[in-house]
C-alpha cells in the first residue's frame, strides 16, 4: 500500500462514516447516559491517528529506505512530461521496486511548474534542454510521457545519443491510453510514427459519447489496422456491444482476445463474426440477429497495384460489399453508417479509387431518401497501416537494406492510425445526410527523411 493525498482523503471518508454509524449506534441504545459526549470525538480521532500512523509509516519506510535503496541501484531515469500521465508513470515505476529504475527529474515545457516537485522528483528544465539534462546527471533512460511530444526535438535527441547507452521508450499516444492508466508494461521503443510531432486532436468528446454509448456498434473490416484501431477506442465510449466483423479469422481473433483482456470486468459484449460483405444473405442476418445502432464501414481493398491486377473483385468488394451492407443499415434502421475512404477517391486515375467513389455516390444517392445517417470519411496515407511505407521500410531494414525511395524529393502526407480512428469517430458525430469528411493531413512529409528516421544507415 502507498498512501498519498488521495489515501489520506478516502482514510478521512471512512473514518468520519464509522463514527457517524457509532455514534447513531450509541445514541439510539442508550443517548449517551452513560457515556461523555466526547467519546465519539475522541474515537473518531483516535481512529483517524492510527489509520494515518498506519498508512504514512509504510510510506516514509518507503520513501526512507526501499526508495533510497532503489535510487543507488537503479537505472538513472528522466521523464518528458510533467503532467498527469507522468506523474501516474513515477507512481508506477515507485510501485515496481524490481525494475531497478531511478527517476532523476521531470522536464515540461511549462514554465510555472520548473522548480516544482512530483513526489519528491524536481521539475528540472524546459523540454529543449534535455541534451545538457541527460549529461548533467548521467541518464540512461528517457521515458516521453507527453500526449504531443515535438517529434523535430524527440528526434534530434535520439541521433544525439544513438552511439551511446541511453534509451528512449514511449508511451502510446492518449488516443490509444485507453481503459486504464498508463502501466509501464506499455511503454516502447520510439517509432518514426512518434516523430510526426502533430498536436494532438481536440475531440468533442461528449459528442461521440453521445451516440455510442449504450449502442449496439458493428465494425466491418474489424481485423484490419484502422477497424481494430476503430474497435478500441469504440470501446472508450462504452457501447453495450461490439460486433467484430471480418472475412480473416486470424486478424479477427486477435482483436478479439486483445479486447477481451482488456474489457475484464465491463459491461461491454464482443461478438467475433466471419463474414463476407459480398454474401448479402449472411450479412442480412447478421443484422436480424443482432440489430446493430451503429456502422463503421472499414472493409476494403485498399492495395493500388493489387486491385489493378484483379479489377473485378475491388468493385465486387468495395462497390457492391458497401451497397449490401448500406442497404441493410437503411431497411434496419440503423441511426448512423460511417464509411472509410481515400483520397484517391478524388478524381480517381486507379481502379481502387474508382471503386471507393462509386461505393461513396452511392451512398449519398440512398441518404436522401432514408432516417439512417450515411458519412463518409476520407483520409491519405495512414502511418503503420497495412499497405504503408513503414512497414516496407522496416523490412528492408530488417534485411540489411537498402532502404529506396522513389525520388529523394518526393512528399506525402501522413496521419497516425489513433489520429485517423479518432477523427473518423468525430466525423460520425457530426454527419447528418450524406457529407464526405476530409481529413486535415498537416504538414507534408519528406519519404527520404522518413526513410531516414527509421535507420540513417540503410537508404539509396
């Protein structure tokens, strides 16, 4: 047990109930004839001092002799962040003695808090000047506990130290923080997502709630990188069900055990189906059975090249797999139907845009004559998904490069897979008859510096 002001709180609730209860105990038995009437005052005292003396010696043995033990053997470590995420992670890393970590400091950017102290830790310095930190005070480990961290910076401290012992971990973004408090089991390497440095969305957050809490919500494509991404953080907003459709069982299964672990205890059911959005009978089913409120639409052929190769099935798929599961949504009553698309639905030159934008006309053609809300979102290149340049970046590290590039010269624009899901989310909150969402994609990025912030040794 590890008081803190909180404990101390609650320790104060409950000894002030159990006098309550003494004292109404006492005065219905026999009104204190018997008794001074400062018996319950001094009780309540009493019991307070001992719960306190009980709690705070744990704390100052602690503090005293674990911590101080754990400081000369641990791992010198500087947390960025001195917000509520990090002061959670020093709690954690406090309460996990055997990982040997030793924080030295905070830095935040926010000038009012330097000088000031997270459980005995000092706010050291401005975030830019964690260079001169790390040498100052020999850190071996820096943790990013910051929900935008400045991906330029984060960068240019990582080149700084990649020829020393000095580690970087992460935590995922706050996007994907979700259910619970950030664990240290979830920090990670830093990936060149992180060093996008866009700030984080500022969601309308009780606009989404609004209509997926309590609700039934299925998710075509739910094994894929943005519809398992979608499913969790649908899983935020509380819906009474989530219905896990995909065609690939083992995606599928995955998502499925992840959220599951992850859902202990809540009132959230998963429901897991194999499906094909082609099959109009199966699909129709499915929604008889289980009568779903809300539709996220993220099952799709995406692969340019491939769909060009097998034309007929990206418009069986993307066209008529969209029209089945629309027109069901329609005849159901489902309140609202979001659909994913691209960009390259935008005056299509390809087969795979082409068949988005036929699945998007569509779609607008029925929200006309229809209660349920048809939207579409469109968005580019999604960092990490399946299909990006990351991936194959990584696997070219992997196998000794080199890393190539089309041209040293060519820009893209990219977005997080917790940046798109989340904005997907707001998007639904927010269509009302057939509206196409374009995502903003901020700032263009250079694929040879891309290229580069995976591995600065392996490209042509």
């Amino acid at each position: 047990m590890y008081a803190s002001i909180h404990d101390l709180v609650e320790i104060i609730k409950v000894t002030l109930l159990s006098s309550l209860i003494s004292t109404t105990a006492l005065l219905f038995y026999n009104r204190f004839e018997q008794l001074s009437r400062m018996v319950p005052v001094l009780d309540t005292l009493l019991l307070l001092s001992f719960l306190c003396i009980r709690s705070f010696s744990w704390r100052v043995f602690r503090d005293q002799y674990i911590l101080k033990k754990s400081k000369e053997e641990g791992l010198p470590t500087l947390i960025l962040g001195a917000g509520k995420v990090g002061a959670t992670l020093l709690s954690e890393i406090r309460r996990h003695n055997e990982l040997k970590l030793n924080p030295v400091g905070f830095l935040d950017d926010n000038v009012q808090k330097i000088g000031a102290h997270i459980q005995g830790i000092p706010i050291l310095a401005k975030i830019d000047q964690a260079e001169q930190i790390i040498n100052r005070f020999g850190v071996k480990q820096v943790i990013i506990a910051m929900s935008s961290p400045d991906g330029k910076l984060i960068s240019r401290l990582i080149r700084s130290f990649e020829h020393t012992d000095v580690k970087f971990k992460i935590l995922p973004s706050l996007g994907s923080l979700f259910f619970d408090s950030p664990k240290l089991n979830q920090l990670r390497e830093v990936q060149v997502e992180d060093l996008l440095g866009r700030p984080v969305v500022d969601l309308e957050i009780e606009s989404i709630r609004s209509y997926l809490k309590g609700k039934s919500i299925l998710v075509s494509g739910a094994g894929g990188s943005i519809g398992s991404e979608l499913c969790r953080q649908v899983a935020v907003f509380e819906p009474s069900r989530i219905l896990l459709l995909d065609s690939a069982e083992t995606p599928l299964y995955e998502i499925e055990y992840e959220l599951g672990k992850k859902l202990q205890g809540q009132n959230i059911e998963l429901v897991p189906i194999v499906a094909d959005i082609k099959n109009l009978s199966r699909i129709s089913s499915i929604f008889e059975k289980h009568s779903p409120e809300v539709v996220f639409h993220s099952a799709a052929y995406k692969h340019v090249p491939m769909m060009e190769i097998n034309p007929t099935e990206a418009v069986m798929n993307n066209v008529l797999g969209t029209k089945n599961i629309a027109d069901i949504s329609r005849i159901s009553g489902v309140e609202r139907f979001v659909l994913i698309s691209t960009d390259k639905a935008v005056n299509p030159v390809n087969i795979m845009g082409a068949s988005k934008r036929a699945a998007e006309s569509y779609l607008q053609h029925i929200s006309r004559e229809t209660r349920t809300k048809f939207i579409t979102v469109r968005f580019g290149n999604v960092l990490g998904s399946n299909g990006s340049v990351i991936p194959r970046f990584r696997e070219q590290i992997a196998n000794g490069g080199p890393v190539t590039v089309t041209h040293p010269d060519v820009i893209r624009y990219f977005m997080t897979i917790p940046e798109a899901t989340q904005l997907v989310l707001q998007a639904g909150s927010m269509g009302e008859c057939g509206e196409i969402f374009i995502l903003e994609m901020g700032e263009p990025v250079k694929i040879l510096s891309l290229c580069r912030r995976n591995d600065s040794s392996l490209w042509t």
